[in-house]
C-alpha cells in the first residue's frame, strides 16, 4: 500500500474488567445476576452475559484435563483475557487489548509481552473477602461496594508501565543508619503505648518502608495501595506554595507539619464529618477489620491501625495529632538531614555504574538502578523495553524450577543480560558490552556481586 | 487439467499391486497394541488426564476426527465445546488462539474446514505447539491432499473425515510421539548418516544411474538417517523440498510397518505442492534387518512397474559394490572420540543455505534415550526463547542443577549443547570451540553438501511454487502435468 500511510501504535490497554459468580444466577434467564461487577458500564446487557459465559465455558472446558488448575488467560488475536478465582466461585476477570502495531494492509504484531497480572489482590484488602460482605447486606450492598471500588482503582491501572518490577510487587525500603532506625523504633513505640488502641503500625519515609508491624503480605499491598493511590493524591498540596490555595489545612498550626491523609481533612473545624478508609488484613486465618489512619508529615508518613470496632471521634484525632504531630516532624527532618550527609559521603548522584534489579522474596526487599522514576503511571527506565521484556522471560525460566540457576543471555544488540537466582533472591543485570564474550560478562558481574552483594550470589 | 483426484476415484483404479494407503492394515507390532489400548482408553479417567499432550483433530462442524488417547467418538462432546468456543470467539471478529493454566496450555489451530487442539501439559509455548499441530494437519494432507478435503467439506460440512483416514491413527500416532522424541522437528533439520564424501557420491552415482521418466526423487534412508539424495534436474529448479516434507514422508513409511517386499502408495507433499499425489515406490534393501530403505518418486500413477525396475537396478549395483557394507560400517560418532570431558550432548545445524535447501543436523549422545528425551524439553525452551518474534537472542548460557545448556545462533549455524552442571564458564567455552572445531574437520562426511540432479528425458518442465497461493494456471503440456 501507498507507504505514505501512517502506522498506528497501539499500547495494551485495559478493555473490560469484571466480576461474577456463576453461583448466582444458575438458570436460564437468570445470567445477569451472576455479574457483580462490570466496566465499561455503557457495555449492552447481552454481550455482558455472553462475554462472561464465554468465560465460565472456558475454565469448565480447562477442568476436563485439571479439575484443580483451570484456565487463567485466554488469548487471541485481539486481546487477552485473564481468569482470577479471588475467593472459590467469585471470578475476576480482565480483557486487555493486544498492543498491536496497524499498518496500512495488515495489523497485528504479535503481542510483546508477557503480561505479569494485575494484583487484584488489592481489592481483598479493601472488600474483606466477598462472602463475608454478602453475608452481611447481601448482593446489592456487594455490588456497590465493588462498584466504588473498582471504578477508583481501575483508574490507577496502567499496564503499558507494567514490567518486572510489578511482577514482584516488592517494598522499596529506605537505607537508613542504625541511630536513626533506632529513633524511629522508639518513637513507633512510645505511639503505641500511649495510643492503647492502635494495634499495627507501619512507618515510611519518601514512598519508602522503614519498618512495620504487618504481616509481609498485607503489607505489601498496603504499600502498593499508599505508593499508587494515596499518596500521590495527597502529594500536590504539598508541593505548592505558601501562599497558594491549596494548602488550606496546614494553615494555622505553627507547631509541626503533621496533618491527616486519611480522616479529618481540618481538625479545627469542628462540623467537618469525616471516617477511616477500613482494611482487611490477616485473611487468610484471624481475619480483622481496621481502621487506617495515615498521618504524614513533610515526607515521613506513618500509618496506624486500629480495631474497626472502635469508633474514632474527634477527640481521639485531636490527641494523635498532638501527640504524633511534633514528634513526626522532628524525625522527619533527622532523617532528611541524616540522607543528606549520607549523600555528600558517597558523592554526587551519577549514572550507576551497573544498572540491575534486586528482589529478595524473602522480606520483599527491591532494589533498581534501572528505574529512574517508577510511578503507577509511569515507568521511567534507563534501558530498552525489549531489554526489560528479557527480564521478564528469565524471570519466568527461573520460576518453573525451585533451585539456583543462572542464565546469561545475549540480545541481538549485542547488549547481554544476567540473571541470577540464588537462594530465594535475584538479581538481573543489563551490560552494554558489546564486544565482550561470556567470560568477561562474567568477570563484570563478579565484580557488580562483590560490592553490593557481598556473600549472596555463588559464582564460578 | 486433472490436477485434482479424489481419492474415493483412486481406489477404483487400482492396478493389482497398488495399495491406497488408507487401506493398508498394518501388521500387529507391540507398538499397535499399545495403540489400541490408547483408543479404548476411558476419557475422563485420571490416567487419560495425566497423559501429557492430547491432541484433537475435529471438523468445522464439530464431528470427532481424530484424538491422540481415548476414543474420539466419546470425546465427540468435549470436541464439541471445543468448536463452540472456536465459534463463539468467531462471532466476534476474533480468533481463539490459546488457554494458559498452570498446568496446560491449550493451543488452537485452524486450516480450512480443520480444528486442530493441542492440550499440553509439557511447557512448549505456543508457537511450538501450533506449529506441531500444523504437522498434524499436513499429514493429514499428506494422505489426502489439500483440494479434496476443502473439496469434500464443501460439498458436505457434515462429512465424516475418519470414512477416509481410516486406518491411519497409527500415522498420526507416530507422527505425534517422533515429535516428542525428535529434536528434527524443532530445528527444521534432517538428520543425515554420516559417511564419507566418496562413499556417499557412490551411492548417488548409483541412485543417478536408475531413473525413468516422470522420477523425480530418489531417496536412500538408513536408521531413519538420510544417506543420499538425487533428484531430477529440472522439475525442480525453483521448488524445494523442505525438511518437514520428509519428515512426513518418513513418518509414513514407518507408520506403515511392512518389511519384506514393497509398498507402491500416494503420497502429497504439502509443502512442495499440496495439491496433488507424488507416488512413492518403497522398498527395503537388505531384508531381514530392514535398516536400508530406498524410496523412489514418480508423478506417474501407472508407473510402478517402470520404478521397480530401477529398484532391480540399484540392487543389483548395490550387491556389485557391496554398498550395503557401506552403510553398515558407517561409526556414528559419539561425543567420546572429540575428547571434550564435560559436554554431554549437542545439536548443531549448519545453516548454509544449499543447493536445494537441505538441512542437514547432527546429533550426538552417549546418554540414554529417555536423558535425550527428556532434554529436548530444556533445548526446546532455549530454542523458542532465542528465536523469538519480538525479542530474539544471540546466546544463552543456562545453569541449573542438572546440567548447564547452551544454545547459540550465528550466521553460519545454530547449535544447542549440554555439559555437566557444574562445568566453569572456561571449560565450556573451550570444549565447544573444540567441538565447532572439529565439525568443520569432518563437515564432509558428517553432511550432505549437495544434492547431485539427474535428467530424465527431455522435458521442459515447469516446476510448481509451493503454497499455490499466487496461483498462475501453469498449464503446461508436459508429462509434468500432474505437478501443477
């Protein structure tokens, strides 16, 4: 065709999200009230119900040859869907489009990427489990709180950014010397002893965990949901100036910065309703419901939790803002004065030698050299995408088998990529060497483990 | 111009000594029987779940074909869900192409009125397994051709394909378990035996000399290794033979199971020209063992008598030479005589693209049958990783507790090693330059180089193009009619 035409990119995109219990509407003429949840809205009633018995027809088919794993993706030429059984009956399920380049006369490259699943974990922390909640208010009350849920969350979605890094869903944790993680211990303790009913607390500094008192696993999602929702909604004010309109609820307190993200918005106003986001967390065997209270000040945020059961009033807001305001503020800018001499030590901030990815599964540590910015909507890295597609694969290679491996790749741009996997950690690291062979890109990484990580990784 | 036979037609037409493959009744070996118990498997039953690659063959119209394990009658249900999620995704301007679980892929295939299904528990990914079920399908066609199937559905959506393979699971069956046992199929490649270029050019002087107009190709196999080829001058200027085509050729000449005298039967090679029959004279050259076997195609239906007679020749030439000796004393090298201490195993194909396309690939092993097995799977993981569409490598260097792989794409060749796990970085670089080192040494002997062509008499024929998608009416009015 005339080679004036232009080619259209297209990115993967999230095409419909849904939920469902086929337990709900088993007969015929009954298919819509299986559907929980469903986005787009504006979809007609009919190709609702026919997507998701699309959906159901699937998993039964895969249960003929496994009872116990059905299906968990479905891809064709146009998109890719994929089966999430959050609790025995209730089914997720999101469409998303293929990332297709269209020329003239044909389209369809082949998809690129392995796509790591959305963690719609995310939501068990926030809806409890969905039988309870039926329990309670039966489906309507189920459907509206997913409907207010998801239609947020769905919006923090964006899987173009998505690589390895969402695969681990690691906690990016702040370096910090002994005396300051000290100060932060004692001030953690201090809160909870005089504050009786906060019984969990977790304490971060600049989008980054310090210490907490949760089980890894709801921790981890707490920080994926504070990292891409609620932070980065409470981060304009701060950022704007003294005089600018914004900032309305710092005003008037000269003794600290501190103020509540979640909760009172303005503690002196005295009529101002305001509630808790509550949380899930512990599921899986004691099964609370919290309250979480997040309170920040500058760029230090702690986030208390406290029995549901409780009812939190004014007053309670008023004697943790006294109590934690100052003392918040204080750490906060120890912490930020301590960063700072660590920084003049180790000079100026260059481009890393190495660039590699580091997660431990073990305490969900991560650590990159290869994210300059990693945002929920944007992922900013200093390497090729096809490069970190390369992780993404040895990464899958490392997960079929449960020992210590290592694979050494070579790209057609000659770039080579490493990965090791040792002993519940790994670490990927892209060189840019082109002319160097297998036993120099060895040489390089021997070096890159003696210097950041000492002992870890066996080497020949 | 009857470029197109119905196969019902053929059988009317019979001379005494052909035999329409569809017709032929294997004799009883210990692996029919274990087919049998496959086909009376209980589907739905643990052990037919536990299998690890069911494969399904069903029509547009959801009637059963064809299943690898169970009876395909009592499978005609889940077929038919099969051609329902084919449909409904269909309907929407979509195709269905695979289902991922954790423990099976599910991979979809359709060619004209055919739904191939695979249902793989062994971690191939997708573009293997397609293109495995695309071998199913031109097997299928191998024996039928591709214009009478589209032809037959046609005519009738409802038809029951098995009325014409029957008999022919075994083929299916074969094809299927050389694919799990065989890294050919992965690397596109036909193994060849290795003897010397003297030896070797003997022997296909001699295949050169036996020839009758309309043969096209002969053929010398030994242990399922090709020995020699010849082939016609110019029927074939700008057609290939691919290796897959063989590999169909040789499935079906073992499928087939006959020893002592010869098999004259139809046979299309789908890639060469789906359309139409080649016949193929098939004959043993040292029975009883039955290791040398001679393969002759001719376009000429009426031909067999001709064709045996070129047998007789070779024979006779083979018996003044004592070629057969030859091949016997041919040493299949194993990775001992190269002294290289850590490497266990190692596929390498050259790809120097020549004469006509042959792909020659060696293999050595001293390890079992069932290690060499079982490492296709690892080999297979490197090789759809490195020749992947959107991400391609140069190199993979893998270290696991078994062993330590490598696979490697140059220029000039593709090769996939396997050394002791806990072999240095150093030892294996030097053991395969060692190696590469050595397989140029013996390239001769260890490839067939070229591909030595005969004339039959005058002919100025046109070769037919493969895939007939760009289809000029080559009416040609030569004895080569039946190519086009």
């Amino acid at each position: 065709m005339a080679s004036g035409m232009q080619e259209k990119q297209y990115t993967p995109s999230l095409l419909s999200f849904f939920i469902y219990n086929p337990k709900f509407g088993p007969r015929e003429g009954e298919e819509e009230k299986k559907i929980l949840f469903y986005h787009p809205i504006e979809i007609e009633k009919n190709e609702k119900i026919r997507n998701v018995g699309l959906c159901e027809a699937i998993v039964q088919f895969t249960r003929t040859f496994s009872p116990t794993n059905p299906a968990k993706s479905l891809h064709t030429q146009k998109n890719r869907q994929f089966f999430h059984e959050a609790e025995e009956n209730y089914w997720m399920v999101m469409v998303v489009r293929n990332p297709m380049v269209e020329k003239p006369n044909k389209d369809g490259k082949p998809p690129t990427v392995e796509y790591q699943e959305e963690e719609i974990i995310v939501s068990n922390l926030f809806n409890g489990t969905f039988s309870r909640a039926f329990e309670a208010g039966g489906v309507e009350l189920l459907t509206q709180k997913l409907e207010k849920f998801f239609y947020r969350y769905l919006q923090t979605l964006h899987l173009q950014s998505c690589d390895l890094l969402d695969v681990f869903g690691g906690i990016s944790f702040f370096p910090l010397d002994k005396m300051t993680y000290l100060k932060i211990q004692s001030f953690v303790n201090r809160v909870e002893e005089s504050l009786s009913l906060v019984k969990y607390t977790a304490f971060l500094y600049n989008d980054q965990l310090i210490w907490s008192g949760l089980e890894q696993d709801d921790m981890r999602i707490l920080y994926k949901y504070l990292t891409t929702s609620l932070f980065p909604r409470h981060s304009e004010p701060e950022l704007a100036g003294r005089d600018s309109p914004l900032r309305p609820e710092v005003a008037g307190n000269l003794l600290h910065y501190g103020r509540f993200l979640t909760g009172p918005a303005n503690l002196k106003d005295p009529d101002a309703k305001f509630r808790f986001p509550r949380i899930f967390v512990n599921t899986e065997d004691s099964y609370e419901e919290l309250h979480l209270i997040v309170y920040k000040a500058m760029t230090a945020a702690v986030c208390f939790m406290v029995n549901a059961a409780v009812d939190l009033n004014r007053e309670f807001c008023e004697q943790l803002d006294s109590l934690v305001g100052p003392q918040l503020t204080l750490l906060a800018s120890d912490i930020c004065e301590q960063f700072n001499i660590n920084r003049r030590i180790s000079g100026p901030e260059k481009e890393p030698q190495f660039k590699f990815i580091y997660f431990n599964h073990m305490n969900l540590a991560e650590k990159s050299t290869i994210h300059m910015r990693k945002t929920a909507s944007v992922s900013l890295t200093s390497v090729h995408p096809d490069l970190m597609k390369i992780l993404g694969d040895i990464n899958c290679d490392f997960a079929r088998v449960n020992e210590d491996e290592e694979i050494i790749v070579k790209a057609m741009t000659d770039y080579w990529v490493v990965g090791k996997k040792s002993d519940q950690r790994e670490l990927y690291v892209i060189l840019n060497q082109k002319n160097a062979n297998l036993i120099e890109v060895n040489e390089e990484v021997k070096r890159l483990c003696a210097t950041q990580f000492n002992n870890i990784f066996f080497l020949d | 111009m009857e470029s197109h036979r119905d196969p019902l037609c053929d059988i009317n037409r019979t001379s005494r000594r052909l035999v329409i493959f569809h017709l032929l009744w294997p004799r009883r070996t210990s692996v029919d029987a274990l087919g049998l118990a496959y086909m009376n498997e209980e589907i739905m039953s643990e052990s037919w779940r536990q299998h690890r690659k069911h494969v399904f063959v069903l029509s547009e119209a959801g009637k059963p074909i064809y299943s690898r394990y169970g009876n395909e009658e009592a499978l005609s249900s889940t077929m038919g869900v099969m051609m329902a999620l084919v449909s409904f995704v269909q309907a929407g301007g979509n195709m269905i192409q695979s289902i991922f679980s954790d423990e099976h892929t599910v991979v979809f295939l359709q060619k004209g009125p055919l739904v191939f299904v695979s249902v793989s528990a062994t971690r191939q990914s997708e573009q293997q397994l397609r293109r495995e079920l695309l071998h199913v399908y031109h097997q299928i066609v191998s024996m039928l051709t591709q214009a009478s199937i589209n032809r037959i559905f046609e005519r009738r959506k409802n038809f029951d394909l098995r009325r014409l393979l029957f008999g022919s699971e075994k083929v299916l069956d074969g094809l299927l378990d050389v694919m799990d046992s065989d890294p050919s199929f992965m690397l596109s490649a036909v193994q060849c035996l290795p003897l010397p270029s003297s030896s070797r050019d003997a022997l296909s002087h001699i295949l050169q000399k036996a020839i009758t107009p309309d043969l096209v190709f002969s053929f010398l196999i030994a242990n399922n290794r090709l020995v020699s080829v010849v082939q016609e001058k110019t029927v074939l200027e700008d057609a290939r033979l691919k290796p897959s085509d063989l590999h169909l050729l040789f499935n079906l000449i073992r499928a087939s199971a006959f020893q002592a005298g010869e098999i004259w039967m139809p046979i299309c090679l789908p890639l060469f020209n789906h359309d139409c029959y080649f016949y193929a004279y098939v004959a043993y050259l040292d029975p009883p063992e039955c290791t040398v076997c001679l393969v002759l195609l001719s376009t000429d239906k009426e031909a067999f008598y001709a064709v045996a007679e070129c047998k007789r020749k070779i024979e006779e030439a083979f018996a003044s030479q004592n070629a057969l000796q030859w091949v016997a004393n041919t040493q299949l090298y194993y990775v001992d005589d190269i002294s290289v201490a850590n490497l266990r195993h190692f596929l390498y194909k050259p790809s120097k693209v020549l004469d006509h396309h042959r792909h020659p690939e060696m293999e050595v092993g001293y390890r079992s049958q069932e290690e060499r097995i079982r490492l296709l799977d690892p080999y297979r993981n490197m090789h759809n990783r490195i020749h992947s569409t959107s991400r391609p490598l140069k190199l993979i260097y893998h270290s696991a507790g078994k062993e330590t792989l490598l696979a490697w794409v140059t220029s000039k060749f593709e090769m996939f090693a396997c050394f002791t796990p806990l072999v240095t970085k150093k030892s294996a670089i030097s053991e395969l330059t060692k190696l590469l080192r050595w397989i140029k040494k013996e390239e001769d002997r260890l490839f067939i180089c070229h591909l030595p062509k005969y004339s039959t008499a005058p002919q100025p024929g046109r070769s037919s193009t493969d895939r007939g998608s760009s289809a000029r009416p080559n009416t040609s009015d030569t004895g080569l009619l039946s190519l086009l």
